[in-house]
C-alpha cells in the first residue's frame, strides 16, 4: 500500500477543516478504505473530540516525535470502523514541538500501512501550517462563502502553490442556499471563479453537523439522513477518483422546514 | 416604508445585492493581496507610465486607467492609455 497523504487547510479559523477531515476520514473508511486521521493543530486539540474519540487517548503525535513510544501505540482504533485510525495531537505542548520534517517521517511510514494520511491542518499561516503540508500529495483548502474566509483561502492557496504541494482542491462549507438565491451571499461560482482552483465539494449549512459534533458522532457514518452528510460522502467518492456530479442545494421547503422545527423541539 | 423594508432585510432598489458586492471587494482585495500592490502604488504606477508616455507621445491623462485583469491564478497589470488623435492638416 502507498497512502495518499491529503492535508486539510484553511488559513481562516473555524471555516470547519476539523469536520471536514474527521467526517472525510469516517466515509472513506466506510468505502474499505485504511485511513490514518492526525490531528496537526497541537495545543489545540479536537480531532478527537469531533470523533468521540477523546476517552481513549494513550500517546500523542508529540509523543511519537519523541521517541516515547512506538507510532502503533499512539494510533486510536475507531471501534466504529476497524479501518479508521486517529493519531491525536499533545494538548500540553505547542506547535515549536514539531519540526516539517518530523512530519514528514511519520507520514512516511504510514504510507506502507494505510490508503489515506488525513493531515487536519491549525488554522493560521505560521508553523503550524508548515508542518502541516510539509507531507501533503494533495491538499484540501476549505473555506466559507464569506469575504474573510475566501480571502485568507487565497492567501494559502498561494503559499501551497509556492511549495509545489501537488494539486489543491477546493471544499466550500457552510452555504446557505436562501441567502445565495437572494443574493445575499457569495455563490460556488463566485467563490470558485474569484480563487480559481479545482472544486473537490460543495457542503450545505446542516444543523445535524452540530448535533453530530455534540455527540461524537460524525454525520458521514449516517449518509442518508442530510444533505451535509451526503455531501461528505460525495467528496470522499472523489477523492476515490469517482466523478459525482455537485449536489443541486436548494432551500428546504416551508414543509420541509415546519417537520425539520417539529423535530428539533422534540429532540 | 423603505426603512420598514430595510428592517425586513430587504435593500434599496439602487443598492446591489451584498453578495454581489462581496465578490467585487474580494476580487480587487485578492488582486492587491497577491501582487502585493497596494491600492497607493497603483496609483504611483499610474502616474509615472502617465509621465513616461506623455514625454513621447501625447495622451489623455485623465482617461489613463491602470488595473489588474486575472486569469485562472495569473494576475496582469493592464494599462489603458487613450492616445491623443493629432490634429489634422489640411
């Protein structure tokens, strides 16, 4: 086997990188594929929270750099999916404990053992981001169709461009398809034509993403009950080399939303 | 009533959509960021091709117009400089 190590980036904060790779890393495992999640924001750890992994934590990615222990013994099974590990970042230390190299080193000897390294970038631009894409065949930016998100999306995607990272796809998360159809709101389009890259997804707002983060429990175990789900689900296919047409996001009909208000008062 | 309409979210009817204007800030936002030419060096840009033309041949300086075109990733600096039509003799 020789992984594919794919690094998960934003620049911007909170634009979801961490849901998406944990989300990307339950779907491919869920298409047979052997996948390593490493969780790269160290001090600020939450991959393993988003997974409902964070009970379970011996060793850390810090931990294996330093040689007090083995890279096996830092690896998280998902008991939810034998082919789904997490390699969880320090939460004690910060991001001057890792060098691009260390990275590097880790990934390449994961890539004997596994299809895809998932690599969930820190925001920021600075180190962290560094060591982050050091290992990356491929990268993902993700960003929101917002005037920040999109801006700092640039930025990174010029600095990838400039280490030659190999090809960088494009998520957009977040979209609110009432506010795009009122005009109120960057469209896929927009955001693709103004940062000109390849688009890898497209992911509607989902409150289900929410109520699946407050469970542990990432939404790409259950495709069929969203659309974010499901768009998760079509990116994973994708990165298999599938072609999948993007997903039509039209706003939810008064129906739709009445049952949708209904139920979020029941649960 | 229009106020009332703004309340509701609603826009004026000269006022663009603010998704539309979101693109056109990032559009020349992303132009500065990856060219790191600020908006003030543009500007001096603009006025010293003005003075270097204008030693050769004679423009219109108040029509000079100096801006960035992308395609795909590349930026270009395009200079639109309307050139001042001689006088004709008879």
């Amino acid at each position: 086997m020789t992984a594919k190590v794919v690094t998960v980036t934003s620049g911007k904060g909170g634009v979801g990188k961490t849901t998406i790779t944990a989300n990307l890393g339950v779907a491919l495992a869920l298409h047979s594929q052997r996948v390593v999640v490493i969780d790269a924001d160290v001090g600020l750890r939450n991959l393993d929270v988003m997974l409902g992994l964070e009970n379970r934590i011996v060793y850390d990615l810090v931990d294996v750099i330093e040689g007090r222990c083995r890279l096996r013994q830092a690896m998280v099974r998902d008991k939810r999916l034998p082919e789904m590990f997490l390699l969880p970042a320090a939460q004690t230390r910060d991001k001057t404990a890792v060098q691009p190299a260390d990275m590097v080193r880790v990934c390449d000897e994961l890539r004997e053992e596994c299809d895809f390294v998932l690599i969930d970038s820190p925001a920021g631009i600075e180190q962290g981001f560094r060591y982050a894409i050091a290992p990356a065949d491929t990268t993902i930016v993700v960003t929101n169709p917002e005037v920040p998100a999109v801006r700092d999306a640039d930025r990174v995607i010029g600095l990838i461009e400039a280490e030659e990272k190999g090809p960088i796809r494009l998520v957009i998360n977040r979209i609110k398809p009432r506010l795009v159809r009122r005009g109120e709101m960057l469209s896929v389009s927009d955001v693709v034509e103004l940062l000109s890259i390849d688009l890898l997804g497209i992911v509607p707002e989902d409150h289900a993403i929410l109520i699946a983060a407050n469970r542990g429990q990432p939404l790409a175990f259950s495709h069929n009950s969203s659309l974010a789900g499901e768009a998760f689900h079509n990116i994973a296919r994708r990165l298999l080399g599938e072609k999948v047409p993007f997903m039509v996001l039209r706003e939810p009909t008064m129906w739709k939303r009445i049952v949708g208000l209904i139920r979020s008062g029941e649960e | 009533m229009r106020a009332l309409g703004r309340l509701f979210g609603g826009r004026g009817q000269d006022e663009p959509a603010s998704g539309t204007v979101a693109k056109e800030r990032l559009r020349l936002v992303l132009a500065h960021d990856r060219t790191s030419i600020s908006p003030t060096l543009l500007e001096m840009l603009k006025d010293e091709i003005i003075a270097v033309i204008s030693q050769h041949v004679q423009i219109d300086a108040s029509a000079v117009e100096v801006s960035f075109s992308q395609n795909a990733r590349e930026t270009r600096l395009v200079a639109d400089i309307p050139l001042l039509s001689r006088p004709k003799r008879r």
